[in-house]
C-alpha cells in the first residue's frame, strides 16, 4: 500500500519505520531526515497526495486533526486515518473533553469550568478547605505546559491569574478547568478505534520531566517504555471498559462517529483507573516504542480508516525503551544547526529522528526533541542497556537526556 503520514517529528519515523518493515511504500507530508531515508518527502499534503497518490493518509500530529484535515480527505474520498475536527476536541478542548468524560460516566477528577477568576478562586478555596489539592488546566492547547498542580492556596491563585488575568497562555487559558488533583500511577494506553470495534496497543509509560527522577520542568516526552509491568491485562482491560468504550460510543451517539486513534491519560488510583486526559493522536514517545513491537500495523491503519472490524497486531518483540537525546535548553530553549554525529548502532537499536535537518549536507539540530535511540530485546534490561549504548554513539554539542528510562 501507498502511504503518506502527515507530520515531522519522531513518531512519524516510527510509523514510517513500521510501516516500511511491512513492505508499504510511504512518503512524508513535511517528513524529516530520518522519513525522509524511507521514501520521498513532499512540503505539503496538497503535494502530496498529487505526487505520490497515497492510498491511505495518515495524520499524525493534533493541529492538523483539529483544523479538521482528516473531514476535508475523506470528502475527497481518500482513505484517511485521524479523528475528524469535532471529535478532535477531546484534546482540542479540555473543557469540551471533561463534559464528555461525565456525560459517559467515565472516572475522572472532579472539575469545575471557569472564565471568571473571582469565581475560580472561590472554587479553589473551597476544595483546600475540605483537604484536596487541585489541578488547574488551561482548556485550550498549550503545548504540554497549560497544566499547573497546585499543592496550596496561593500556589493555584497565581496559576488562575496566570490564565484569567494574565493571559499568559493566551486563548487557550481564558477556559480554565479546576479539578481534585489525584495521586497515583499512570500510564497511557494508544487504542485503535474503528466505526467496527477497538484495539488497544501495547502499554508504554512515559518520562515527561526533563531530569533524571522526575525533576524539572515537563517536556513532550523523554524516553518510554513497553511493555509496563505493573499495568495487568485486566488493568488494561478494564480500562477500555470504563474509560475508552464509554467516550466512543457516547460520542457515536452524538453523531461524532470517532475513528482513529484514542490516547487515553490514565492514573490509577486505590487500583482503579481514572481518565486524565484524551488525546486524538499517537503518544509523542510513546509509538516510538509501541512501533518497535508489533507487526501488522498497515493492515490495522487501513481497517480503521475503512471503518471495518480491526485485525490483530503482532507482538513480535518482548520489550522497547525509547530514549529521547534533548538540545541544550530544552525544554524552555532549543538550539538549531547544531551539527550531529551519529556512530555505529548496537543490535536491535533504530534512530528515529524528531527535531533534526539537513544543511549543505551535514545532519543539524533543529528542535527541542532532536531524535530518540530505540531498542528491542527479550527483556527490559536488556533494551535498556541496548537503547543507552546506542545513545553514547550520538554526539552534538549541548545532547541532554535522562539516564533512567526503564529504571
Ligand atoms: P494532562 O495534560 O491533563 O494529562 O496533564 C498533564 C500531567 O499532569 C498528567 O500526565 C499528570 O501527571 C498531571 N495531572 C493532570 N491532571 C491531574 C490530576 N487531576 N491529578 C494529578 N495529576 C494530574
Ligand atoms: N508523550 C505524551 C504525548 O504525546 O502527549
């Protein structure tokens, strides 16, 4: 099959990789170095779709899922994989999202909506004095940032300002969601959903701070792993039972038919699973790893933009760990034209390539998340050593990156 994959960064090298392991032909709508050794590239889907006549599209990245890209290709009548834009505001909107969680009665914090700082901090006192933290919430997309986790009074009515009077966060934190902050362990699950039933990929959990132990600022991501012991089978399952069949199939009764993939942000609390957050799109670690470990997953793509009942995937390796190499000042800063050097990769090791271009020749930095060393092996450990010995043959001025993924 012909397949284009919208979008630039690591995740799409890790579809483009699965999918060329599978003998798909692909290109990239912009692409980058590392999809870029896989098949063409082209500046612009429009491009695209005439040079190289994809038989499927498949939308990697959130902007162009909730400008409602995927609603304007399958007018045209091309097989497209990807939420349309309305059901895209499970991530689009977090306001949105959370009264779609209560109205299908899925578990999660309890929020309230606020535009009205005065009123938020009313709110705010009243959930310190019956003894909960809260997390406060820009409703619109911030770039991972628009989360704030409050541990006294002050602490939130600095971030309500931030958002209401401030504008700091601009459009998307004049809605803001006040919730119980949960204290738990989390995961995140990437289910396929097709007009014809489910299908939950691999687990991988992900290291969202920028140091080692979990200090620093939150990043998009800086290594995962897969499989997640902790997360059972019925965790798993039950998960889908509570927190993914409900959102679908209530909003399928809506007239929002979803189809594409569902990540669910999941924290489990006193054994039970509760729903963080929905985004419409393939986790940004987290495929990288997933990708590495099953097979099939053409087939899976094409059978959910077909709206048809969804084959099996493969597990055909054990275990994945996915480090993320970082630029200097990531994540507040990012350093571009850095030039990288990349050695000889141990066995069972695959680059994928996120924030990196080519200049007159030379491979450069070109973002925050340069490119991610991933490995395979029949157990954690062992990919873990893998994925870090990997890691000592990139260089680039300024790499940064967390020496305990998969710890
Ligand atoms: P979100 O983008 O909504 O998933 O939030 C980003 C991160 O903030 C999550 O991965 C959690 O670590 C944390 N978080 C979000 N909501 C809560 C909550 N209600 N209680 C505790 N932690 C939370
Ligand atoms: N790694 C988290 C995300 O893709 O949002």
């Amino acid at each position: 099959m012909r397949i284009l994959i919208v979008g630039g960064g690591g995740r799409e090298h890790a579809l483009a990789w699965r999918l060329t392991q599978e003998g798909h032909e692909i290109a990239g709508a912009p692409g980058n170095p590392g999809v870029g050794q896989l098949g063409p590239l082209f500046e612009n889907v429009s491009d695209a779709l005439r040079g190289f006549e994809p038989e499927l599209v498949v939308i990697g990245p959130e902007d162009p899922l909730i400008g409602g890209m995927a609603d304007e290709l399958r007018q045209r009548g091309i097989p497209t994989f990807g939420p349309g834009g309305m059901g895209a505001r499970l991530e689009a909107s977090k306001a949105w999202s959370k009264k779609m969680m209560e109205e299908a009665g899925v578990p999660t914090a309890a929020a309230t909506i606020h535009t009205d700082y005065q009123e938020a901090c009313e709110e705010v006192a009243k959930r310190f004095a019956s003894g909960r933290h809260v997390a406060i919430k820009a409703s619109g997309a911030a770039l991972g940032k628009g989360v704030i986790l409050c541990g006294d009074e002050l602490h939130a009515r600095h971030a309500l300002s931030r958002m209401l009077l401030d504008e700091e966060f601009g459009d998307a934190g004049r809605l803001v969601v006040v919730e119980d902050f949960l204290e738990g362990r989390e995961f995140s699950i990437l289910t396929v959903v097709s007009e014809q039933g489910l299908l939950s990929l691999p687990v991988a959990q992900d290291y969202k701070r920028v140091g080692d132990g979990d200090t620093g600022e939150n990043t998009g991501g800086m290594g995962t792993y897969s499989p997640v012991p902790w997360v059972t089978a019925e965790m798993v399952e039950e998960t889908e039972a509570r927190i993914v069949r409900p959102i679908v199939d209530h909003l399928r009764a809506k007239g929002v038919p979803y189809s594409g993939v569902l990540f669910s942000g999941v924290m489990v609390v006193d054994g039970s699973p509760y729903c963080l957050e929905y985004n419409v799109r393939f986790g940004d670690p987290e495929t990288q790893s997933v990708m590495r470990r099953v097979e099939g997953v053409g087939d899976l793509l094409w059978a959910a933009a077909q709206g048809e009942a969804l084959p099996p995937v493969r597990v055909t390796e054990p275990a994945a760990v996915t480090v993320v190499a970082a630029s200097a000042g990531y994540p507040a800063t990012s350093q571009k034209g850095v030039p990288i050097t990349l050695g000889e990769m141990p066995e069972g090791v695959v680059v994928f390539h996120a924030g990196t271009a080519m200049q007159d020749g030379q491979l450069v930095t070109n973002g925050g998340r340069v490119l991610a060393v991933s490995a395979v092996a029949d157990d954690l450990e062992q990919a873990r050593a893998r994925a870090y010995a990997g890691m000592d043959q990139v260089a680039f001025a300024g790499k940064h990156f967390r020496s305990d993924i998969g710890h």
